[in-house]
C-alpha cells in the first residue's frame, strides 16, 4: 500500500497495534481538565525524529522494529492512558479518556526510496518535493464518539536511516508530556539494546496523571458542540510553499542578548527578564513580519506556550501528563517590527508578558472564570486585521536527547500547518546551546525572511 502527501513516495508494509506489555484486567477513566478541553478537536501534533544508520532490510525488520515495538509496550504500562481513547458516549455529559483492556497504540512501518540526507536535511524545499506529514500517521477515530490518542510510524530510508515519526492528540499531550513520554521509550529501548532485563525509569520521567478536583471543570461548549471531530488548520499552506530550517549558533543568540540588554538599561527602569527564548522569539518574529512586506496586517498579536506547572494553586507533579499551559499574548502594531529597535522593543514586551506570570506566582484555576487563553486569543477574534504569530515547542524540551540506542537523532522536524508559525528546538550541535528554527512560508516571503535573519546577524 503506498502513501502520499507530497511528491514523495512511502510503501506501508506493516500495520499493527502495539499494547501495554502487561496484562490489565481493569479499565482506567480519567477526566479532562480546564486545559484539556481546548484542544478537544484541535489538528494533531506530529514531530519526526531521523535517526543516520546504516540499514539492511534484514537488520530493520527484523532487530530495529522488535525492539522499538517492545520497548514501546513496555512503556505503555506506565502510561496506560496514551493507549486508550478519547471518548464522549452520547449518554455522557462530559468527554473523557478511557484505558480498556486490549486497547493498543497504532505502530505503522513504512519505506521510501527517498534520499535520507536530503530529506533530514535544513535547506529549503517545496511542500510538494516534502511533507513532514508524510512521514507522521494520522489519528484516525474509531467512530463519533472515539478517538485514539496516539500513533506512530516508523520509516526506513535506503541504506543510510530511518525515522520515527509520532502523532499525538493535543487533549492529553503538551510539549513536555511528549518529551516525557518519549524520553522514556527511548530509555527503555536503550536498555533493551544494552541487554537490559528489568527496565525502570528514570524519576524525572516517572509520568503522573492526578488530576485535582480543582483542575476539573464542567463543559464551556454548551450541549450544540458535541463532536470529536478533529479540525483542519484554519489556513492549510498551498504545495509550493517552502520549508527550511535556520541556525542560531550560542554566539549569535549571546550577540542578541547583548544588543537587547543594552537598549533596555538606556531606555527602561523597570525589571526585564532576558533569556535565549525572549531573545529569539523576538529575532524571528521581526525577521517573519518584515518579510511578509505589505501583505501583513497592520496588528499582531504575539502568543506563546508558556508550562504552567510550576504556577498552579495547587500545584501539580513537574511531571504532569496532560495540557498544563498558559498563553501570555499581547497585541502588537506591525510596524513597531519594522522599526529600527524592533528587535529590542519586541523582546521587551515578551519580556513584560514573563515578568507578569512570574509576580503573578500562581494560576488559581478554581476560578471558574479562568481561561489559559485570553478572551482575544479564541478563534472568532483572530479575524479583521489581525495575524497571529506564535512558537512551536521550547529549546528547553531538548528531544535532540531523544536516544533510542542507536544514537541522537540528527534533524527533528515538527509538522507545522500554520501561517506564522514556526517551532524553536533546541540545536543538536554546540551542546544543546544553539536553537533550530523550523519555517515555513510562500516562496517570496521565505527568501527574504533568509535574507533578513542571515544579514541582521552580521
């Protein structure tokens, strides 16, 4: 069976279902939470992991897979619910995830004749010449009323790679629940190829899914929205857009900190927070607006993912599995980017919005009239004249660490299905320090954007 979602081609010659190693009698429930139900339809998150090995047909189906399939059933019983389903029966008021026994993940096994190095590389490329989200599978429901919460597809490159490709359903996984989840697969993977015979893991992946009465809340839907329907993107980008990758060296980010610092102790008394995300959020949204030239709104409005573990009353584990995120935004005039001290003004107000959630200290979810997004941010306010420009993943999730036994991966693309969107992962190079910015835009627009971040940086 082949597969396309670009000019590349995949064969899919194994589908399966993969299950907790254990044997589980019971079911296990777990309600949604405040956060949770903001992406109860949302379009699915995929990141591709592309692992340099050299490969014989022999050695990837028959030691490669085993073991990733083993070693993912053997994470599954620490995380029984990302087995199970999102479900919402019509005799339920509310949705809710549910483990059952012999519930499974979907594993897919797919090849390409594709070349391994030109696919994983950072240059700039056609949608159509390459789709990350061919290389991701898709979240099929069961039915209405059911949705899996978790698939994955491995895919083997000529002689040279494969990649790990994982879709995940965004009401049970933020960026860190990820990280935490893949971490450990890859722990135990490791482990197996190690000759490992007892797996346990590590405390800082040991996953917790306590959710407190207080982070419950009844539907803000109303009864007319029933569905689990996943969305499509609200502005699916056309085939001839480019997507490339850019580098942010530890010198340069050090050389933006330093431009950025010094504006704002000759222009501002107030308390600023200057850290390698405010400084390149700020470099690449004024490198993105610019290069969008006339064909941009005249408003922005700027917003980010920010964990709000560490700010709930009460609190939760730091390692949380769920949707435990905050969105600090702030609406911003489009030539403000332009200006000569765009880079610094911009990173101030980015700034201003982290210093606000740190005085704040805690997020009281209790209050029923919290919401982690602003009124302005819902999808009905992001017309009339207004663009979003917002960040895909942090430099601090580090998946370039992500090490199943045969070594780091040596590109991870997100899928990104935005217009001004772009992701932000830490660099597999200078020990992490670096950042990879993922982008993707019309042709034009990309080629000015490379212009604008190369030369602002010389």
């Amino acid at each position: 069976m082949e597969k396309r979602g670009s000019n590349m081609k995949l064969k899919v010659v194994e589908v399966c279902k993969i299950s907790p190693s254990k044997s589980i009698t019971s079911q296990l429930s777990l309600n949604l939470s405040v956060f949770d139900w903001l992406y109860l339809t949302s379009p699915q998150n995929g990141r591709i992991f592309f692992y340099p090995l050299p490969l014989t047909n022999s050695f990837f189906h028959s030691i490669l897979i085993p073991k990733l399939k083993h070693s993912l059933s053997l994470t599954l019983n620490h995380f029984l619910p990302l087995a199970g389903t999102l479900l919402w029966p019509h005799n339920s008021p509310l949705p809710f995830i549910l483990y059952a026994p012999n519930d499974a993940v979907s594993f897919v096994v797919a090849e390409t004749d594709s070349d391994f190095d030109r696919v994983s590389g950072s240059h700039a490329r056609m949608l159509k010449d390459y789709s990350p989200s061919s290389l991701v599978p898709k979240i099929i429901p069961s039915s209405e009323t059911a949705v899996p919460l978790m698939a994955v597809q491995v895919t083997k490159f000529p002689k040279n790679g494969f990649s790990i490709g994982l879709a995940t359903h965004r009401v049970v996984f933020d960026g860190k629940s990820s990280n935490i989840f893949l971490k450990s697969w890859a722990h135990i993977c490791k482990m197996i190829n190690m000759g490992a015979t007892q797996f346990c893991l590590q405390p800082e992946f040991s996953p917790s899914f306590e959710r407190g009465a207080n982070l419950l809340l009844q539907n803000p839907f109303g009864p007319k929205n029933r569905t689990l329907k996943l969305s499509s993107p609200r502005s699916p980008p056309p085939s001839n857009w480019l997507r490339g990758t850019f580098h942010l060296t530890p010198t340069n980010i050090q050389t933006l900190e330093k431009r950025v610092s010094q504006w704002m102790e000759k222009t501002s008394s107030q308390q600023f927070y200057l850290s390698k995300f405010v400084v390149v959020y700020a470099y690449v949204s004024v490198c993105l607006i610019k290069a969008k030239q006339e064909e941009c709104s005249e408003k922005i409005y700027m917003s980010f993912h920010a964990d709000a573990r560490w700010l709930l009353d009460p609190p939760v584990s730091s390692n949380y599995i769920g949707n435990c995120v905050t969105y600090p935004a702030v609406l911003v005039e489009a030539r403000e980017f332009r200006e000569d001290d765009g880079l610094p003004n911009i990173a101030k107000k980015i700034s201003n919005l982290i210093v606000e959630l740190r005085r704040s200290r805690a997020i009281n979810v209790c209050d029923h009239n919290y919401e982690p997004f602003s009124s302005s941010n819902s999808s009905n306010d992001l017309l009339g004249g207004v663009e979003v420009c917002f960040n895909v993943d942090s430099p601090k999730s580090r998946f370039y660490e992500t090490d199943f036994g045969w070594g780091r991966p040596n590109k991870i693309d997100v899928v990104l299905e935005e217009c001004n969107s772009f992701s932000l992962l830490d660099s597999r190079d200078h020990g992490g320090g670096g950042v990879e910015v993922g982008l993707l835009l019309p042709t034009h627009q990309f080629h000015i954007f490379a212009s604008l971040f190369s030369k602002a940086l010389n």
